[in-house]
C-alpha cells in the first residue's frame, strides 16, 4: 500500500509539473501572440498600455501619428495631444515602414501585416524565405526598395521584390536585433542588444562596424543624404548622430525611451516616446526637444 502511494504522489507531481510546464507553454505563446484587449487612452496623453515599441509619422502631416504598442495602434491627429485606438487590438506592433508606393506596413510578434489606405483596414501578408514571423526588426529602404526583417533568435532577411520573398542577408547580425533603419545613401543600421548600434554600409551583410556602444529600442533616419543625414537611437536616453557632430545626447526621460520617429515631410520635426508616458517633439531635427502638452 505505501509503495502505491508513493507512486500515486510521483505522478501527482509528475502532473502538477506537466501542467506548470503548459502554462508556461501557452503564456510564451499568448505573449507573443499579443498583450490583449486594447486599453482607453485618456483625454489628454498617450495609453497605459504594456508597451511602446512602434512610431511613424504620416508623409503629408507631421501631426499625424501612428504608435504601436503591444495590444494594437494608436492614432493621434494633433501632434500626439490627445490618441485613439485605431486597430489590430492584441497583436504586438513593434515596427512600421512605409514603401515607395505609400503603403504602410507593421510587423511584430507574429505579426507581418499592411494596409494600403493609412492603418484604416489590413491585411496579412505572409512573404516565403522568412524561418518565422517573430520579428523584432522591419524597415524599407526608400533609396534601394529593399525591406528588411530581423527574426529573433534567426538573422536578418531581405526582400528585392516588394516583401513577397525575402533571403538570408546576416546570420551573424539579426538573431538580437530589436530596431532597424535604412538611410538615404542605403546604409543599413541595426540596434543589436549585445552589441549596441552597428552599420552595414556595404550592403553584403558580412561588414558590420560600431556605430554607438549603448542598447536601444529605436532607431530613425531622417532620410537626407550627408551631411544633412540625422540618426537618432532611443534606449536610456536619446542619441542624436550627424556626420559634423557624431554623437550627443539630446534626451534623458526619467526611463528612458523607445520609438522614435522623423516627420518624412519636414524632416526638422521628429519624435521620440518616453517610457515614462510622455510624448516628445523635436522641431530642430532632434537638436532640442519638449514633452508634448
């Protein structure tokens, strides 16, 4: 009898851990998947929500916003005063692009979709040659028309044909890389979490050289070529780069900061989103900034 026991108390626990172990499964999975049901923004300021990762400026109005969080879009129509929710509610929108066609694209945690009338509607795109669709980096580059897609734990990808194929660009950059960035001249830039900011200026994706030596979960060009080219890096604080000055930091939030984002239409104005639930405007091209009212 006490032998009986003693195997009906094993696979007691032998259960209980099988069923810790599921829930973990289906925690990973759903965290991936997406943080849930959208959060009401307030009258005034961006969401509570569990995360900024995402921020994009429309072409022809640089108060027009799209943020992306982890449960879906937010839109703001004056210069991030005041948000809705605008769509895609639970799925996790870490990076936008805009093509040369003027379509808008978001990819995320399992999440590779674009919309061709300004976020109203969207649709899933599911390109061959990617290993997976948890992708922690995604941009165009205007100048080339190529996109590219970092898959975590994977390498970065890249597309010639509009997003429909992609191939294996880097192996040794990518697998942890949270932002990337095309500039005008086609210099690829990728925010590694080990390695800080690093630059591909010969396109092959094997020469990689330090740009910045700090963590960041943003990364924006403004699109000009040299020696008018401005980069900003957004991790504990935020890092202007132009070709005269290098590097200087401009922004320091109490947490940090994340998504930052030039206006395409008058590069001048940019923006970078806090960690601490603020939204800051830049109208000398990231040289000074101001918490928006």
């Amino acid at each position: 009898m006490g032998g009986m026991g003693k195997r009906f108390g094993l696979v007691a626990w032998l259960l209980v851990g099988a069923l810790v172990a599921l829930g973990a499964f289906l925690y990973a999975r759903d965290q991936a998947r997406g943080g849930g049901k959208a959060v009401e923004p307030p009258a005034r300021g961006l969401s509570h929500t569990p995360d900024y990762h995402a921020l994009s400026v429309f072409p022809d109005d640089p108060d027009h916003l799209l943020l992306g969080t982890h449960v879906g879009i937010y839109e703001s129509t004056d210069g991030g005063v005041s948000w809705r929710f605008a769509g895609l509610e639970g799925q996790d929108a870490m990076h936008f692009a805009r093509d040369a066609e003027g379509t808008l694209w978001v990819a995320g945690h399992n999440v590779l979709e674009r919309s061709r009338d300004g976020g109203r509607t969207w649709s899933e795109v599911r390109p061959a040659g990617l290993p997976g669709l948890d992708i922690h980096g995604f941009a165009y580059g205007e100048d080339n028309g190529l996109f590219y897609a970092a898959v975590a734990g994977e390498g970065i990808y890249r597309s010639d044909d509009g997003g429909r194929r992609f191939r294996s660009f880097s192996q040794d950059v990518g697998p942890r890389v949270y932002a990337l960035a095309v500039t005008k001249d086609g210099v690829l830039l990728a925010a590694d979490s080990d390695r800080g900011v690093l630059e591909n200026a010969s396109g092959d994706g094997e020469k990689w050289s330090s740009l910045l030596d700090m963590q960041a979960a943003g990364l924006a060009t403004n699109g000009q070529d040299p020696p008018d080219r401005r980069v900003l890096a957004a991790g504990e604080s935020v890092q202007l780069f132009t070709d005269s000055a290098r590097w200087q930091k401009v922004l320091s939030p109490e947490d940090g900061a994340g998504p930052v984002a030039f206006a395409p239409g008058n590069p001048s104005i940019a923006y970078a989103v806090g960690f601490d639930r603020k939204l800051y405007r830049s109208e000398d091209g990231g040289e000074t900034w101001a918490p928006v009212a």
